[in-house]
C-alpha cells in the first residue's frame, strides 16, 4: 500500500521542500522577469532573451552575455564569457551525477537542469530516493518559472522603465542564502569554508570582470577538502 502513495520520482516530496522550491521559483522568476525587460529595453528582440533562457539557462552568464551585446560586443565574447561563468557547473553535475539517472536522455535533460539551486536542494536531501525527487522537482519547477518569467519580461519591454530601481537583482541572492543557513549553522567547517570564499571573491571583486569572484569563491572549498585528506 506504501506504493501508491510515491511520486513518479520514486518517493513523495514533503511539503517544506515544496515551499522552498516554491520560494526559489518566486524570486528566480522576479529576477527571470528583470532579465527579459532589460534585454528588450537595451534594443534587442523579443526572441533573444527568450530562446537564451531556453538553451542556455544560466542566470548570471545570460545577464554578461546580454550585457557585452547592448555595449557593443560580439556574439563570440559574449558566449565565451558565458562559458567563463559556468564552468562552476562541472563540478556541480559530479556531485548530482548519480542521482540524475542513467538514460541517455535523462542524463542531457538533467544536466541542461543543473544550476546552483538545484544543487544546493538535492544535497540536502537525507536519502538518494528523496535526492532524486528533489533534483527532479526543483529543476523542472526552476527552468519553467525562469522561462515564463523571462518572456513576460521580454514582453513588457520597456513598460517597467529601469529594474534596478525596484531591487529586484537581491531577491535571489537572498533566497540563496537562507537556503545555504542550516548548513553554516550545522558545520563549523562549513562555515570556515563558506567565509574563506567570500572573503577572496570579495578581494577581488573590483579587480575582474562581473561573475569571476563567484568562481574564485570555490577556493573555501579547499579547507573542505584538506578536511577529507
């Protein structure tokens, strides 16, 4: 009888992992909204922003791409910088990769789903069952608020006027960190980590170009790993 009470996904979500993917959607989805607006509004088309979010689907590398293209850069610098910004996803994708599934298929479509966030909620998860359920939820729920998100502000176009002003680019990071909370709260070494991270992308934050102190912030995770040896 246990059976009819699982989800497709092998085990049925709880309803907290509901509200937080719920959550992130939210304000994944202002910033998608932001995203769009500014694209249209800086003089690009309609399908830009929109068919970018379909395959790229990467956040902080479509905001640098779309922000050489209005300052005049080629298609070429701005697809190698959005190549720059995530290489951080290699290692995500081997630390979900056996959670993704085994199908050739399933194994492209999870890793065109492999952002931050999903990451952060599969590795919360206490068992593979609910790992994967996880993966599964939060990815699909993120890619479509992102996607709507972003043609409806592609659509408004210019009507929102500047986004800035509405603080809209802090909804994300904000939800970001109380995800990341109960972790830093658990593990001091976590924490050492986390701060030691933040400390170097901070330093060099004024030195390189938008996205690169994210990537350096990794270098906390060698306190982890010395950790571990």
């Amino acid at each position: 009888m246990r059976s009819l009470h699982r989800s497709p996904l092998g085990t049925r979500p709880d309803t907290r992992l509901l509200r937080d993917v719920g959550l992130v959607c939210l304000a994944g989805g202002i910033v998608g909204v932001s995203f769009g607006a500014l694209a249209v509004a800086g003089g690009l088309p309609v399908w830009v922003p929109v068919v970018m979010s379909l395959l790229v689907y990467a956040g902080s590398a479509q905001f640098s791409a779309v922000g050489i293209l209005l300052a005049g850069g080629g298609p070429v610098a701005a697809a190698a910088t959005g190549l720059l910004l995530n290489t951080r996803t290699a290692a995500f994708s081997l630390a979900v990769a056996e959670v993704i599934g085994r199908g050739r298929v399933t194994r492209w479509i999870g890793a065109h789903l492999v952002t931050d966030e999903t990451v952060a909620f599969t590795l919360a998860q206490p068992d593979p069952a609910r790992r994967r359920a996880a993966f599964w939820i939060s990815g699909l729920g993120l890619y479509a608020s992102w996607n709507l998100c972003v043609l409806l502000g592609a659509l408004a176009g210019g009507a929102l006027g500047d986004t800035g002003r509405y603080g809209l680019d802090a909804a994300f990071p904000a939800v970001l960190v109380a995800l990341v909370l109960p972790a830093l709260r658990e593990d001091a070494a976590v924490r050492r980590a986390a701060l030691a991270g933040a400390a170097v992308a901070l330093a060099l934050t004024p030195f390189v170009p938008v996205g690169v102190p994210v990537l350096t912030a990794l270098t906390g995770l060698l306190l982890l790993g010395g950790r571990a040896a």
